[in-house]
C-alpha cells in the first residue's frame, strides 16, 4: 500500500518510545531500504541511530549517522546527526 513507509516509520517511533529498541531498529532499517526516496527516511536513520545509542552501540550509532549526513546531507534530518556525531566522537 502507499501508506507501508509511513507505518513503518511510525511503527518504529512507537516501539522506541516502549523501549523496544531492536524492534525500531528494524523497523527503520525495513523504512530505508525499502522506500530510499521517502521523505521520511533520513527521519527514519536518525531514529535509527537513537536506538542504537540506548543499546550502548556507539559504533552502530556513528556508521548510521555517518550513512545519513552522505546520504541525506540537505535534510533536517542530517544537521541534527551532525551534531550527536560530535558528541558520540
């Protein structure tokens, strides 16, 4: 359906904010590499990035920020992970 990479984007926020972050986690990651061009994407790699973080993997978190800003770099999306790369770094 039409609507498939907005629940799942959706889906995603959801299971973040009950704390299940493996789950957002696929949840985004299903969003990014089944609609690349969807708005929201870089959305989805950011959120993506905030679960890896409150699993305590950083290294996971710096590659998913990093793919977003050269993916993404004009996004809102993308200046926001620019800056928790700084503070990850």
């Amino acid at each position: 359906s039409g609507y498939t990479a907005s629940a799942l984007y959706w889906l995603g926020n959801a299971q973040y904010a009950s704390r299940a972050y493996k789950e957002a986690i696929e949840s985004h990651r299903r969003l990014v590499s089944q609609f690349p061009t969807h708005l929201r994407t870089p959305e989805a790699m950011l959120a993506m990035a905030n679960s890896q973080v409150e699993l305590k993997d950083t290294k996971a978190a710096q590659r998913t920020l990093e793919t977003l800003v050269r993916s993404y770099p004009q996004s809102e999306a993308a200046a926001a992970g620019r800056e928790r790369l700084a503070r990850l770094r």
